[in-house]
C-alpha cells in the first residue's frame, strides 16, 4: 500500500474495507477447500489400504504444505495486491467517470506543500468538493463479489460433500479422522472389534484361548493367522460362539513357545499381538530342617524331601531355590488347609525360607506355590509326603528273671534286668508292685537311677531284697511287679512306659530247693536231649562220608 495520510471520507473508506473482506473471503474458502480435500483423500486412502502411522505423518505434512501455499497463493498475495490510496482513487474514478480525476487530484494535491494562501484555499475547495462526490459512492456497486461469488461456485460443493461424506460415515468417520491426526485407533470397517484377546505373557505349557467380540455386520466364521519366531504362518479357523453373538473363539492348548498372531473377521483386520511363554517358577533345590521340641535334647535335623515322620510339637524349616526370580511363594500346608507365606531374599529373589509349627495331626502333606514377577504362577507343584506322630511312651522288656512267675523265700534276693528304650531319651526308670489282691489300687515303686545323660535305651540290672518290703512277706504271699520308664515329653507328657507284669511266690526253703532241683533236672534233661541229638548227626555225616558214589553212566 502507498505511503500518505489515510483517506478522511466514509464511503471511499467503506470501498476498501469491501475489497479487503472480499480479498480474505475468497482467500479463507479456497484455503478450507484445500484443507478438507486433503483431509477427505487421506481419510479414503487410509480406510483402503490402512496407512501405516509414518504414511499418515507424510500425508498430514503434504496437506499442511498444501494448505499454507493455497494461504499464500489465495489469501496472502490478493491482500498484498489491493490498490494504494493514489491507486484506490484511480480505480474508484475508472468505475465513477462523473468524479473526473477530482479525486486523485484532491489525494495528490493534499500531500504536496502549500506554499501561498491561494494555494490552499484552492486545494480546500478541491478536497471539499471532492467529499461532497464521495458521498455518493456505492461500496457494492464500486466492488461487487463477483470473484467471491466464481469462488463459493466450486468450494461451496467441495465443503458441503465434505459435510455430507463424513455425517453420512459417521461414526468411522469420526474414527479415521482421529487417525489422520495421528490418534493410534483400529482402521473403521463394516465388521468393527468391540473386543480381543490381545498380547499375553503366560507360563509354559498354559492353554491360550485367542477370541474377539465384533459388531456390526457379523461374518459366519473368522480366521486367525499364526506367526512363530521360526517364521513358520499357520492360519486357523475361529468358530462363532453359539452362546453369545458376533464372539469367536479358538483354544490353544498346551503352549510350548511364544508367537505373534492376528485376527480377521470379516473386513476387519486386528493388530498382531504378541504372546510371550515363559518358563514357569519351579522349586530347584529344597532342604527341610526338622526343629525338634526342647525337652528332646535333640539338634536339628536335615531331613529328606520325601515322606516325612514329624514329632508332634517340632517345627519345620524350608529353605528352597527356585529357577529364576520370585514376586511371592505361599506354603500350602494339606490336610490343614493353611497357607504360610515364604520369605524372599532381597539379594536373591530366587530363594525362600518358610517356617511352620507340627501342631496339626490332621497334616498329609504340603507343596510350594511360587509367582514370579511376571505373574505366572507354578503348576502342579510337587507335594511332600507328610505325618505327624505323637511322641510315643517309653518300650520297656524285662529280661530277668526269665519265668513270669517265680518262687522265692521271703528274706531272699530276687535280680532283676530289664531294658528300656525311647526315641527321644529316657528320664526315669523304677519297679512297681504291689501284693496281688490289693485293693487300694496304689502300687510301691523302687526308683532306679536313670543317669545324667539323656539316653535313648538304658539296660539295668537291679537285685532287689525282698527283706525290705513293709509289711515282711510271709509264705505263701503273691507279689506283682513289673517295670515303669517315663520319657521327657512335655506337651501332655510325660508318656509312661510299663512292662509285662511278673509275679514272686513266697515259699518255704524246702519249696524253694525243690523247685532249684526241678530246674536242675529240666536243665540236664535238656543237656541229654542236645548231646543225643549231636550224636545222631555225627553218625548220619560219617555214613553220608563213607558212602561209595554211584557210578556215571
């Protein structure tokens, strides 16, 4: 635009503000019609052929470009070619010829320097009756919107089938328009996913149910394409579920390695998804501590992973290794339905540590369930044999004397030998007895010493003199004894462990030295009896040795 003091009168004013709104006008509907051409092609384009995302980023850039030289071309240069004041009142004065260059000379002759007073009461009569022919100007028949009008002919069909195009698609429409603008959504079809299966990260040798739930118009079967890491393509039917409409599904079983698939039903085509297996958690090593009761004496012990004999009252210590890191590990004790939850090594995720009490007797057995950080869980972990006993009491076996019944004199000495044995020590041992047919029900006892150390048999040998039982026995009086050993058991204990009973005669001497006479006699029977026998067998080996052989035929 030229330099110079701006016009002063409304209608010329008014003229130019006409030919810049009808400049940028034309310049805005040309610049909107490029614009949503490119968005209308990029859309159609995309839907056919399902432009991958650096595609789309390309076409955006071009109808960017596009755009901003349809701005420069249409908008930028018609602005920048808008006649200058000197310029405006020619080209107003070429379309009012009545006006007969007043106006150019009123704009020309108010700039120049007004040397003498005739000179400026010459151009204010100039200007002012200049004004007085402006005021008659017509701004829309000076500036009629014929090239508006020449430019709405064609971009006004353009933006309304635009309009029309995108309402009539709509919602995929809507949809691929997000995606000209970069927004990561599946490409619209006539079949459109509502759900799918997608990527998975599971344990080996888990089934994989691969499904989708479409609307729309529902195809009568689908397809799903497999992709293994070999490059091997297997391609599989999805069959529809009779259960719920427009949902397919195929189960995978037993899924040995990972893979990437890709479903298509219908028009539509799903993205690949990944499907990860990884090895599931299993336990490598495990050592079990048994942690026996105090009153046993008794160190821990490391026991096979196999079946179990557990003490009531102990406690079991596990420490384990799994074959990579852990997220969690659950002891599932069976039988007591109880989980203990395992420690983990802040070093070394791969190791655990749980520790339970043997309080239960209803316990069988128990396994561990272990969860890496991926989320997969163990399967079908190996369950350990497991019993719980109770602490028995002490066995005890009298050795001597021999017979369950045996006669004695009332002031004579009896030996007796006994031996008692318990798997977690011995600690006291005595002879109980009592006259047969009493009534009081409370038996004397001889306490025995069960020495310091704890000891799980203990053999003693005890002569006990019948002199000192209160009241003296006479002859013919039956006295019962027999041998008692308690254990260390605390918990309900101690358990108690009693022999056979035997039974003493008191008898006379002469009784006595018979009966000694009649062991005797039995003993030496015994003695022939064996030397006879011995006899025998001599004579049989020496006829066997003497014997010619029979001759070979």
């Amino acid at each position: 635009m030229g330099q110079g003091p701006p016009l002063r009168w409304p209608a010329v004013l008014a003229v130019r503000s006409r030919l810049v709104r009808l400049a940028i006008a034309a310049g805005l509907l040309r610049v909107a019609a490029t614009w949503t051409l490119f968005v209308l092609v990029g859309c159609w384009l995309d839907w056919w052929w399902e432009m991958p995302r650096l595609a789309r980023v390309g076409w955006l850039l071009l109808g960017v470009g596009g755009s901003l030289f349809a701005a420069w071309r249409w908008l930028l240069q018609p602005w920048r070619s808008l006649p200058s004041q000197d310029g405006l009142a020619l080209w107003i004065e070429r379309r009012q010829p009545a006006l007969r260059s007043r106006l150019i000379s009123a704009v020309q002759l108010s700039r120049e320097p007004r040397d003498t007073e005739e000179a400026a009461t010459f151009i204010r009569r100039l200007v002012a009756n200049a004004d007085e022919v402006a005021q008659g100007l017509n701004p829309k028949i000076l500036a009629p919107a014929g090239d508006l009008k020449a430019c709405l002919r064609w971009t006004a069909p353009v933006l309304i089938g635009v309009l029309i195009s995108f309402g009539l698609a709509w919602p995929s429409s809507g949809v691929l328009l997000k995606r000209a603008f970069l927004e990561e959504v599946p490409v619209p079809r006539k079949t459109r996913f509502v759900e799918v299966s997608g990527a998975k990260v599971m344990g080996r040798g888990d089934d994989f149910a691969i499904f989708a739930r479409v609307e729309g118009l529902v195809p009568a079967s689908g397809r799903v394409q497999i992709r293994h890491p070999s490059g091997r393509i297997q391609k599989l039917n999805l069959d529809p579920d009779p259960q719920i409409r427009g949902r397919f599904e195929r189960i995978l079983a037993n899924i040995p390695a990972s893979f990437r698939y890709q479903i298509t039903l219908g028009d539509a085509v799903s993205d690949e998804f990944g499907v990860e297996v990884l090895p599931r958690p299993v336990v490598t090593n495990l050592v079990v501590t048994q942690v026996l009761p105090e009153y046993t004496g008794l160190a821990p012990r490391t026991l096979g992973a196999g079946a179990l004999s557990l003490l009531k009252g102990s406690r079991v210590r596990l420490a384990g290794e799994a074959n990579h890191g852990l997220a969690k590990a659950e002891l599932r004790l069976l039988g007591a339905d109880r989980v203990e939850t395992a420690t983990l090594s802040a070093a070394e995720p791969q190791r655990f540590a749980v520790e339970f009490p043997v309080d239960d007797p209803r316990l069988s057995g128990f396994a561990m369930d272990l969860v890496d950080h991926q989320g997969i869980a163990s399967k079908d972990p190996a369950v350990h044999a497991m019993e719980v006993v109770a602490d028995q009491p002490p066995g005890v076996r009298v050795l001597l004397p021999a017979r369950r019944e045996e006669l004695v004199m009332g002031r004579s000495s009896v030996l007796i030998s006994f031996e008692a044995t318990d798997d977690y020590g011995i600690a006291g041992v005595a002879i109980a007895y009592q006259r047969a047919g009493a009534t009081n029900g409370i038996p004397e006892r001889i306490e025995l010493d069960a020495g310091e150390a704890v000891a799980a048999t203990i053999r003693r040998r005890f002569e006990w003199a019948l002199a000192t039982v209160k009241p003296p026995l006479v002859e013919g009086t039956l006295v019962e004894f027999w041998v008692e050993a308690t254990d260390r058991k605390q918990d309900g204990g101690p358990g108690l462990g009693r022999s056979e009973r035997y039974l003493l005669r008191v008898v006379s001497e002469a009784e006595k030295r018979a009966d000694l006479l009649s062991r005797a006699g039995d003993a030496i029977g015994r003695l022939g009896d064996v030397a006879l026998g011995q006899e025998r067998l001599n004579e049989t080996l020496g006829r066997i040795i003497l014997e010619k052989p029979s001759p070979r035929r």
